[in-house]
C-alpha cells in the first residue's frame, strides 16, 4: 500500500472520530433538554414503603401550601383500578392518579384535547378523567373522546381531556407496566384524608430549607425519600462537561506548545537577522514577519480563551457527599458511597417514573461521556500518526 493510500485511510479515520464526536455531543445535549422538559420539578419527597399512618393527606399539603408561600406545591396518590366502557371489558394494570389542581401545571402534563384538572373540578368533586393518547385509542378507537363516559372502578366519570404519553426509548423502559389516568383527589369522597404518595415542590431554594419550613407537618415529611432533582439534574450533564473540560484543557495545553514553538522559531529568527542589522532597521525589513507572528500568538491566545468560555461550567456536588469538619474523612465518604448503592439497589421497589428516568438517563451520559473520552483519544492517536507520516515522506 503507498503512502497516499495510507495518508487518506488516517483522514477518514480523523474524519470519522469528528463526526462520532459531534453525534454523540448532540445526542448528550438533546438527553438533558429532554430531562429538563419531562421532569420541570426540583425537589420530590417520595414515600418509602410507609403505612399510611406516617404518610402526608391532601389536607395537610394544603397546610404545606400556606406555609410555602412564593412556591409551587403538589402531591399526588395512586391506587389501582381498572377502567372500561360499555364495549370493553375491563382494563387491567390501571392506575388512578388522585391530584390536585396544580399537578397539571407542575408536571407539564401535554393535554392534546380538553383541559387538565383545574379547582374548579377540585371543588365541587367532579368526577372527570383525565386519559392519555394510547388509552384513548384503546378504548374508543380514537383520539376525539371528550365527554365520553368511562367506568373506574365501580364509578362513572367523564372524558375532560386527553394527554400525549411520552414515547422515547428511555422514558418507557423508566416506566412500569400500568396505563395511567388523572383524576380530581376529591372525586373519591373523603378527598383530603387520602394519602399522598409524592409531595412535589418547585422552588430555587436548598431542598433541606425548604424541608425546615414545613413546620407542624415535616416529622412526617422525613418518612419520605427526598429527591433533589435540581441537583441531580446537573450532575447527570456535568459527566459530559468534565469530559469537555479535559479536553479543552488538553487542546489548551498543546495551544500553549505550539505558542512556545512559534515563539523560539522567530527568537531564532530574529537572533540570526539582528547580527547583520541595526533594530530599526530590523523592525522595519521585518514589519510583515512580525505582524504575521503577532496575528498567530493572538489567534492562538483566543482559540484558549474560547475554550475556556465554552466549557467553564460551575461544579455540582450533592450535600450528602460534603463532610461538615474534615474533609478528608474517607470513612464518611465510604459510608455514604455504600449509603448511594443500597439506595440504587432499592430504588424500584417505590421509586417514581422520574426517578427511574433520571437514572436511566444519567446513566446514558455516563456512558456518553466515556464514549467522548475514546473518540478523543482516537483521534488524537490518528492525527499523531498523520503528522508522522506527513513528516516522513
């Protein structure tokens, strides 16, 4: 094979290495608006498999409510049940979300026709259901079922909207096999003594703050896991930041190689031209060579700055994992990586879709992030190998 045959196989190996690069980037930064648009909440308080007893009512996050004023609250319950129509047999692996008025809002439930639940509905216990796309085509064969009547459970409700089921790959292996339907809590009779499985609040402030100000309430509150999804969010996208951060600071340091090489090349340069020439003189027979020189430290200076723009992101870390005297306390760090990974292991026993989906999707940027990392590498060994050649022949 010769040398013009081995120099075009490396550009399209270099070629390829850019391209994987540039897909997996945009794959990266399309999984975090996506977990952005699918979980809009920051913090969820989760029950852990507690009786009822310990566990919050609609009545008191309605306290919750007043206490927290200037945030947005919500919970929600699920029973199963089973939904059907005067057609089809009942419907198992059902399941009936009991919410309040502001838990379409908050978890920017797609109505694609009719509208969510409003207080309205809440008030007066309507008994109205909410259904999504799939359900709807199941069941009435299709999507323009408003005001059609459904029987869940042994009560009778009205079609008021319809919702749009998040279909991608990740999302639905996040999810468990139940269809689900969104009803008014208070449409069960005895609305505000049910039971609330999720507590969810949307606020900038620090999740254990927020815990502090739920005043006569928060011994209950402490049954529930709290889930930070305003801090787990950015360390999901931070794994694909540190890897830019690397690289930018591998390119930064070659940037600052290439400077140096350039710069002993004109010292050289000039050292050898000054011995037959005055400095005026040089200055002025070199005027083009210095620009020229000037022009390509200063690109070089800005490429670095660019960088450093781009990647410069702001370093999250979990609380859990701050040590409050010494932090270089390994045991604490130990018992809480052991802590994390029996928590892992449990989690599908109780968790929610979103905690399922966050995971999964961090999960996928982990994996992205090291998939950056071995194209970098790839092609940093394919051009190292280019040069050479180009070097030899």
């Amino acid at each position: 094979m010769n040398i013009r045959k081995v120099k075009n196989i490396m550009l399209i190996e270099i070629f390829i290495c850019i391209i994987f690069f540039i897909v997996i980037s945009f794959i990266s930064i399309t999984l975090n608006n996506k977990l952005d648009e699918n979980i809009p909440l920051d913090i969820e308080f989760v029950c852990d498999n507690i009786d009822d007893q310990n566990k919050l009512d609609f009545r008191e996050m309605l306290i919750i409510k007043n206490e927290l004023e200037g945030y947005k609250c919500s919970g929600y319950s699920e029973t199963d049940t089973t939904i059907s129509t005067e057609s089809i047999i009942s419907k198992k692996k059902v399941k009936a979300t009991l919410v309040d008025e502001r838990y379409c809002d908050m978890y920017k439930v797609n109505i694609l026709k009719g509208t969510g639940v409003d207080g309205f509905s809440v008030e007066n216990e309507r008994k109205v259901i909410i259904i999504s796309d799939e359900l709807s085509l199941q069941l009435f064969n299709s999507l323009n079922a408003l005001e059609e009547k459904v029987k869940l459970g042994k009560d009778i409700y009205e079609v008021i909207g319809i919702y749009k089921k998040e279909k991608s790959i990740i999302y639905s292996i996040s999810e468990d096999s139940y269809e689900r339907v969104i009803i008014p809590y208070s449409s069960l009779g005895d609305g505000m003594k049910k039971k609330i499985d999720v507590l969810s609040i949307v606020s900038n402030d620090d999740a254990s703050i927020v815990k502090i100000n739920l005043g006569a309430v928060n011994k209950k509150i402490d049954n529930y896991n709290l889930v930070d999804y305003s801090t787990d969010k950015k360390i999901g996208f931070q794994n694909i930041k540190i890897i830019f951060n690397i690289i930018a600071l591998i390119l930064s340091i070659m940037i600052i190689y290439k400077i140096y090489k350039i710069s002993r090349e004109e010292y050289s340069y000039f050292t050898i031209r000054a011995k037959n020439s005055y400095f005026k003189e040089l200055i002025k027979g070199e005027k083009k060579h210095i620009v020229m020189f000037v022009i390509k430290i200063i690109i070089c200076l800005l490429v670095i700055f660019i960088l450093y723009k781009v990647t410069n992101f702001e370093l999250t870390i979990k609380n859990q994992w701050i040590p409050e005297d010494n932090i270089l306390d390994f045991k604490f760090y130990k018992k809480v990586f052991l802590s994390e990974i029996n928590f892992s292991n449990n989690i599908g026993t109780f968790a929610t879709i979103n905690e399922r989906y966050l995971r999964n999707i961090n999960k996928f940027q982990l994996i992205n992030s090291i998939l950056l990392m071995i194209q970098f590498i790839a092609f940093s060994i394919f051009s190292y190998k280019y040069k050479l050649l180009k070097n030899d022949v």
